[in-house]
C-alpha cells in the first residue's frame, strides 16, 4: 500500500502558494473576461499570507492546510475567501492526527472539503464554478480506487480530470456568481474558480505523489 | 493609469486611514482594522444597523455610517465582499441587546459572509436578521427579482432602517421596514467608461468610444444592450422609462429620486439627466417627494450614472426625513 507522511509534507501548502502566486496574472486576466478581474490578485494574497507564516514553521501537511484555511476565511473576502477557506480547514480536519495519510483518507478529505463548500454556496455542477473542476476530480480518484488502482495512478487520474473539469468550463454559461449575469455571453471563457481549484489540486495531488512510500 | 495611490494592495487600508482621521467626529476604528463603527454606537435601546461591501464604491458603504443610519460597516478588498469575520466584527459591535439587522447587497460573496457571520453571532446569543438589496433593473428579469444585484437603492434602505432603529423599533419592525424600503426601490445603470483595480493595472471591461452600455452594474457587470452615446435627455429618457416600466406605479404616487454618478461623471452631467428624469417622472403622474444628485454610491473611476427611484408611503416619507450625521448628509 502506499501512503505519505502527514508530519513531513507541510511544504506541498508553500508550493502551492507558488504556483497561485505565479499565476496571479493570468487568474486576474480570466476573471476579468467575465468577472471583475480580481481573482488572482485576491488569492496571491491570501495564499502569499499563509505562505509567509508557513515559510519556516515546519509543520504538518494539516497544520499547513489549517493555516492556509483559517487565513482565507479571516483575511480574504469575497466568494474565494469563505469557498477555499472551508475548503482547506476541512481538509485539515480529516487530516488532523493522521501520522500517514492513505488513499482512503485522501478521497475521505475531498469529500469533506467539498461537503463544506456546499454547506455555504448553492453551486452545482454545470454552473461554471470551481465545482466542475472538483467534483469530476473526486470522481475520477474514486472511480480509479474502486478500479484497484494505485494511490499513486489515482492521483494521476484526479489531475486529469480536475484539468478536463477546467476546461469544461469554457463551453458551460455561468449560473452562479458574478458571472451568471451575463447569460450567454459568458461561453468561450474559463471559468476564474474553476482553473485556481485545478492548481490546487494539481499541486495537492503532485505534491503527494512525490512524498509517496511503499508501506506494508 | 494615473492614480493616487501608494501601494496597490493597499489601497483600502490606505482609505480607511484617512477617511477615519478626517471623520474621526461620526466614526472610530474598532480592534478589526476592516470595520468603521459609528462614534457612539452601540446605542442602549436601539437595534443596531449593519451593512458591508466592497470598497471602491465610496462614499458607500462607510460614508453611511454615523447617528441615524449605519452602526457599523465591514469594509472589503475593493470591489470584493468583506470577509466573515469583518461582517461577525461589525454585528458584534452593533449589538446593543436588541439585535442586529444587516442591510446588504445581493451578491455572491457578500451573501456567504453574511451567512458565516450570522453563524458565529448566533452562538453569541445575538439574533441577526437580514435584508438583501435588489433594485438593479437590469441584472434579472422581474420573474426572477431575488436574482437582481443591489446598487443605489441599497442606501435609501440604509436610510430608512437606519431611521426606524433609531425610534427604538423591534428588531423584526426595523427588518420589515428595511425591506420595504428596499422593495420600493428600483434603479438602473448607465456606463460611457470602464473603470480600473488599480492592482490590475488595466480596465476589465470595455466600452467603445462613442457608445454607451444601459443597465452596466456597479463593478462593470454588462448591461442589457451598447449602443450608440445619445444625448442627455435621450438617455435620461431610457433610464426612466427602464426604471418605471418595471416600477408600473399608479399615477400619484409619491417618490423619492437619486441619481448618482459613478465616479468620473462630472456633477453638471447629473443635473443635465435630472433635468430630463424630472420631467418624465412628473409626465407619468408620479410626484417627486424628494431628490438626490451627487457621486452617492460609485464604481471607482467609471464614467456613468444611476437613477434610482423609490415609491414612497407615509411611513417612509417620514423615516426619509429623520436627521442623519454621517459623511455623506442624506
């Protein structure tokens, strides 16, 4: 079975944080199409915040998750602020006090983050949000342990299709947010949410990948 | 883009610095550095009034805040809604034993913070109801009025919540007041310019040279149809007809109009509309009770103007009188 290692794996948060910070630009510029052009500007902040009080603590890939949430939800506003910030803080929790963390427990931390999402939005999937990425990247990881695939290629298959939920987006008309106001004119743009969730689970899921380990 | 600024993202710390050391007479600073509280709140007997929003709009949201109106704002990242605990911060400061009303705008995020915040109050014994603005025309159908964004109306519902509360009205009549108010009201956008994040650097959205976007929303939300710029009176003409269509008031009916500029319309253009929506609203048979011309509720640098007009009963011409003192003198 593989599995990694909760207490050694806080860094995955900080390159994250990199990745969102990197994309800054480019998050604002897709936002700006249909939204008001503050997305990447509003989680570079946030995710650089949690990054600079993450930089030299060294702590657990769920105290790192905790931090970063708990910042969203205290410091940035919006719609990201309140989405990822329960995101990450139930994340944490089903993370919190696992020395290793298996693929059972990984799906079982997706499940929770998206159960706190929905707990305050009223997005479905189909609506351009960063739900049409999410939901079809559990999906795929699921389906693919159900497959008895590895943790390991299932984290290859969650990627993927966290990227072709992305992508979906651009053909879907926005029905929630900012964005729903504009009915049709919304198509032929990526969703803003939809690409900063697939960087984040992209690094989540690259992160733990690298950290893997054969165990008994 | 040529601004006065110091640092991009800190443009609403920056803000909220000055504006508190020029009215440090109506407001003051509590622990959380995002939340203007009137001087003298919270007030023994009164209901405490809250709202909050993203910056950028100023005077709105923390111009209203002062005797009669606002208790408390929670103050956003420019065009972004306040976080949670800004909303929790600014309710809990309201709070005076009778409850907290929030008077705030339909929108995504500010519609979730709410919700976390009036969690969290809650299990502080403070009961929360609250108020959704809704009065942009343009943004839904009337079918799906709950779907609309709140603008400029949202201060006439300030105004009048703010001024029930200060009667020392239950908690439920200062809500129901409130939404009256706010169900009385509809407004409609008219955008020549787009308007800049200064963290950005550049406008999000477009309006071409020699047109005009009727039904634009406060942050650049596209509006209904671009055409061509027409003359004051042809547009003033839209505007009311737009607003009035989807009003259908019985002739006679009284109402208060506000025509506020987005930010970059000079104050002389205002009055060039007003001149026009006067004239049409009288031609409907209304009977304009009160009027407001002025940069009340902004979108940045935008070049443009709303009209916002309320049908008025007795209760609300009386509540609309009350005295306020805050910045901006409503």
């Amino acid at each position: 079975m593989q599995t990694f290692d909760n207490a050694a794996s806080g860094a995955i948060v900080l390159a994250m944080a990199e990745r969102i910070i990197e994309n800054r630009a480019y998050l604002s510029e897709i936002d700006g199409k249909i939204g008001d052009g503050d997305h990447g500007v509003n989680m570079a902040k946030g995710f650089g915040m949690a990054a600079d009080r993450l930089r030299d603590a060294n702590v657990s890939l769920a105290q790192s998750m905790d931090t970063l949430g708990t910042l969203l939800m205290s410091e940035i506003g919006g719609s990201m602020g309140p989405l990822y910030g329960v995101m990450f803080t139930e994340f944490a929790e089903v993370l919190e006090g696992a020395e290793t963390i298996d693929a059972a427990r990984y799906s079982k931390m997706l499940h929770a983050g998206l159960a706190g999402i929905q707990a305050i939005g009223s997005a479905k999937v189909g609506d351009k949000t960063l739900l049409d990425t999410l939901v079809p990247a559990i999906d795929a990881f699921d389906a693919a342990l159900a497959q008895g695939k590895s943790f390991s290629d299932a984290l290859g298959l969650l990627v993927a299709a966290a990227e072709a939920g992305r992508d979906s987006t651009i053909n879907l008309v926005a029905k929630i947010g900012r964005a729903s106001r504009l009915g049709d004119r919304s198509l032929g743009v990526l969703d803003a949410g939809a690409t900063s969730c697939a960087i984040i689970l992209k690094e989540l899921s690259v992160g733990a990948s690298g950290h893997l380990k054969a165990t008994g | 883009m040529q601004r006065f600024i110091n640092d991009p993202d800190l443009v609403v710390e920056d803000t909220v610095k000055g504006f508190v050391k020029a009215h440090a007479d109506i407001v003051r600073l509590g622990d959380n550095p995002r939340v203007i509280i009137a001087r003298d709140t919270p007030i023994a007997g009164k209901v405490g009034v809250v709202t909050g929003g993203g910056s950028g709009h100023e005077p709105a949201f923390i111009g209203y805040a002062g005797k009669n109106m606002l208790d408390a704002v929670a103050v956003g990242e420019l065009f972004s809604s306040p976080t949670a605990k800004s909303f929790y911060d600014a309710i809990k400061a309201s709070h005076a034993g009778k409850g907290v009303v929030v008077l705030y705008g339909n929108y995504a995020g500010d519609n979730m913070n709410v919700k976390m915040a009036t969690k969290l109050a809650a299990k502080d014994g403070i009961d929360v109801l609250t108020v959704v603005a809704n009065d942009d025309v343009c943004s839904a159908p009337p079918e799906e009025r709950e779907k609309r964004r709140g603008v400029a109306g949202e201060i006439f519902m300030w105004k009048v919540g703010g001024a029930k509360a200060a009667t020392g009205a239950s908690l439920e009549e200062v809500r129901a007041t409130a939404q009256k108010a706010i169900d009385n009201c509809r407004s409609i956008g008219v955008g020549l310019g787009p308007c800049t994040l200064p963290a950005v650097g550049h406008p999000n959205f477009q309006i071409e040279a020699g047109t005009m976007e009727v039904g634009i929303g406060h942050h650049g939300e596209p509006g209904v149809r671009v055409e061509p710029l027409k003359t004051a009176d042809a547009v003033a003409k839209d505007m009311v007809k737009i607003v009035l269509d989807d009003h259908n008031l019985p002739e006679g009916t009284e109402v208060a109009v506000l025509v506020s500029g987005l930010g970059a319309t000079p104050l002389n253009e205002l009055y060039i509309l007003h001149d026009t929506i006067e004239s049409e609203i009288a031609a409907r048979g209304l009977k304009i009770a009160k009027t407001w011309i002025g940069n009340y509720f902004t979108s940045l640098e935008m070049v443009g103007a709303t009209l916002t007009v309320m049908a008025l009963d007795d209760d609300l011409k009386t509540l609309l009188d009350v005295e306020t003192r805050c910045t901006m003198v409503l």
